[in-house]
C-alpha cells in the first residue's frame, strides 16, 4: 500500500539551484544595502542579511537534508568570499564579526534544518 504524500513547490526544485537563487539574491542584497543606506541605522541591512541567508539555509536543508555540506557556502557569498579576502573587504572588526557570524549561524541552520529534515523523512517511510 503506497502513501500519497504531497511534495512543496519547494521540494521540487534541486537544493543546488535553490542554493544559487539565494546566492544571487544574497549578493544584490549586499549592494544595495551598501549603497542605500537609511539615515542613522548603518547596520540595518548587515543584520538583515544576517537573519535572512541562516533562515534560508534551514529551510533548503529541512527540505534537501543532503545538500547540508554545501548550501550555506553558496547562500554566503560574501562571507565566504569576505573571510578570505579580509584586509581588502572590510577594514572594522565588527563588520568582519557581522559577516562570519552570518555563515556561523549559517552552517548551524544547515545542520538543525537536515537533522529535522532526515527526522521528517524517517517518519514518512
């Protein structure tokens, strides 16, 4: 007996490419948040980047528990590209704090968003 179990839209689409739309989106994010800057908030858009790439790498790896060993490289950017080219990205420690705590709540989101993804997967079959 086969259990009719309903996919999300989500699920549909490959972790890579889901992956690659947060890249894109991560990247004109940083733009604009660098150029457009609201008067007296200069962190504003550093946190929101902050929350918004972790979040989405939960959801991606919840979804696709497999892709945990590579999303939340690719969902960041420029904290990964940031970190390695530090004395020419930024030049304040705490925007360099800013950005690496970004990928280390990213990679934190990844692995909670597989574990509950596998748990997820286990309870279907």
């Amino acid at each position: 007996m086969e259990k009719n179990v309903k996919t999300s839209r989500l699920a549909k689409i490959p972790a890579l490419a889901l992956s690659l739309i947060v890249f894109v989106a991560s990247i004109i994010a940083a733009f604009l948040f660098e150029y457009v800057t609201i008067p007296g908030e200069r962190y504003i858009g550093i946190i929101g980047l902050m929350l918004l790439i972790p979040v989405a790498c939960f959801i991606i790896c919840m979804i696709h528990p497999k892709s945990v060993r590579y999303t939340p490289f690719i969902c960041n950017p420029v904290a990964v590209l940031g970190t390695i080219f530090h004395p020419l990205a930024w030049t304040t420690l705490s925007e360099y704090l800013f950005i690496v705590g970004s990928l280390v709540l990213s990679i934190l989101a990844a692995i909670i968003g597989a574990k509950i993804g596998r748990r997820k997967i286990n309870q279907a079959n």
